[in-house]
C-alpha cells in the first residue's frame, strides 16, 4: 500500500474523563469531532491492529482486546486484553465511552506501537462525527479506520456493486459524504467503512480491502472479536470454578 501523500505522525490529544452525564458526553463529541485529521495516508505501516469488546451483563465485567498483525503478511505477532467493570451505559452513539476506558487499558499492555487500527465500529459515519475510530485515533495519536457490520447515521442512495470492491457513497442528511458501503466480498453483505482518524476515506477503503481475508469482516477485526469472546469466556469459566470452590 503506497502513496505519494503520507500522514506525518499524530500528536495524542490528553486524555479526558470518561464518566461524564449524556449531555456531556455529547457536547465532548462535537468538540472533538473538529479535532479529527481526515486526509493522507498512513505512513511507513509494518504493524496493523484491530480491536473489540464484549460484555457480560450478569457481572458487569468489559472485555477489551487488541490483535496486532504484521504487514503485509498479516500474520497475528501480539495480542493484549484487559478486563474491568463496564464504564458507561449502552446508549447509541456514545460506543466510545463504554468501549473506550477498556480498549486504551489494553493498549497500554502492548509491547508494539501500531501504525493503523481498525475498529469494529464508525468513524465519521456517525451523527456528531466521532464514533469510536476517531475517538480512539484521537486519543492515541494513530490512524484509524471505522470498519462497521451496521449502519448507525447516513443514507444509502445506491447499493454498490456485487463483486469484491464495489463500493457506494453514505451520505449525511446534508449531503456530505461521510463513508463509503464497501462490499468486502462478492455477493457478500457490504460493511460500512469511514474516517476514524489520520488518512482520507479513499485510504481508509484500500487499507480495509487489502486486510479483508476471506470474510466479510476486516481480518483485524474478526481475530479481535473472536479473542474477545474467548477472553469472555476464560473469564467466566475461571469464575464458575471458583464459585464452585467455595461451595
């Protein structure tokens, strides 16, 4: 993956608080979302990641996790996983606070910086324009790329094409191309993909063919979902013994 056009190294914003009242969290997003850098490319990329989260309700307990991958042989070289209480309240569109304070956690565990990161999720695609790729990218000072299986915000004028690559535009109301629908596979669901942070939409559309695999999520994405439904369940089975222990 080359270009002419690279992004030079992102400064991290400072960190912020995380347990804040809606309205809060809200008017964070808009400020934040003129924060984010939407064009170049990413520059010198030798380590990809991509990260998830999963829940369990009955111990409200999050489970972040980060998969690193080699370029371009996109083999797996570090994983990293940090669990703790759930920070915040499932609300829509405010993912990145729920998800957020356990993903940087993990982040920290990791012995490897990556030079982009794909998160299951929106970017810009979003109504205040930061959904969790561009949060996270802000707030790590690495590019990002939102790489989601649903629609949150945006119209779908036109479907893209059947075959692998094809792609059609997501539009805001005002008209605004805010990420594209790209089928990663033929005939297979396309996923919505947008700016996280620190390279334009066109890159963030190459960048997400050229790790797709074989399925119709991104390779980084998918081996982080499954570590993060494995490390849920390591948990729970860890906790089950112990209980059965005391009894």
């Amino acid at each position: 993956m080359t270009s002419a056009a690279k992004t030079s190294r992102l400064v991290p914003i400072p960190p912020h608080a995380w347990d804040l009242p809606i309205a809060e969290a809200l008017a964070l997003q808009r400020e934040l979302a003129g924060r984010v850098a939407t064009e170049g490319e990413p520059k010198d990329v030798k380590l990809i990641a991509g990260c998830d989260c999963s829940f369990d309700k009955a111990s409200d307990t999050a489970f972040g996790v980060v998969v690193v991958l080699r370029w371009p042989e996109l083999d797996v070289v570090e994983e990293a996983a940090h669990a703790g209480p759930t920070p915040f309240p499932y609300v829509p569109g405010l993912l990145s606070f729920r998800e957020g304070p356990i993903l940087i956690e993990a982040f920290r565990k990791l012995r490897r910086r990556p030079d982009l990161i794909l998160f299951d999720g929106q970017g810009q695609a979003h109504p205040r324009g930061l959904g969790i790729a561009s949060h996270m990218g802000l707030l790590l000072g690495i590019p990002s790329i939102g790489a989601a299986k649903s629609r949150l915000y945006g119209a779908e004028p036109e479907a893209p094409a059947m075959e692998q690559g094809g792609v059609a535009k997501l539009l805001a109301p005002d008209g605004r191309v805010i990420g594209l629908v790209l089928r990663t596979r033929a005939r297979v669901k396309p996923i919505y993909v947008s700016v996280g942070h620190g390279l334009s939409l066109d890159a963030a559309r190459r960048w997400t063919l050229a790790v797709a695999g074989r399925y119709r999520a991104p390779l980084p994405t998918r081996l982080a979902d499954s570590l993060a439904a494995k490390t849920k369940s390591a948990f729970l089975e860890r906790k089950a013994l112990f209980v059965q222990r005391e009894t």
